[in-house]
C-alpha cells in the first residue's frame, strides 16, 4: 500500500493566520516597560525618596525609599 501524501497546493488549515502578528511593530511604552521590570527582577530598581528624618549622633540620617516601577520599598542609613 501507498503512504497517502498531503496536498501542497492549499494550505493546512488556517496555520498562516498565527503569525499575522509578528510583523507588526512594538509600542515603546510597552517596551520600556517590559525592560524596566527585566531590570528590578535583576535588582536594579528605580529609587525616590519617600520621606527622611535627620538626626545627630550614632542615629543619624534614615531615608525611606520606594522603586518607582515595583513599588519595593528599603530603607537606609545615610
């Protein structure tokens, strides 16, 4: 018996329509974004000082500070 070939003249199915979408462009936004949380699962986060209270003595400084993109908050001795 003869193995039964496929026809190559039509496409099987709708298998192009998957890929419609690739060629389209990126948004910046999104793309900035996407690259901004990349680097705060690195560790590299965007800080801003939230509130600091100024001391003397051993006490000192403490800066309480949150990452503008993750919202992670740390605070510091300065």
């Amino acid at each position: 018996m003869r193995p039964r070939v496929a026809d190559r003249s039509t496409p099987a199915g709708n298998a192009g329509a998957q890929f419609a979408k690739c060629g389209e462009a990126v948004s910046s936004d999104s793309l900035h974004k996407i690259l901004g949380q990349l680097l705060c699962l690195l560790g590299f986060h965007d800080y801003h000082v939230i509130s600091g209270t100024f001391g003397f003595g051993s006490a000192g400084n403490v800066e309480k500070m949150e990452c503008r993109r993750c919202g992670y908050v740390v605070t510091r001795q300065a």
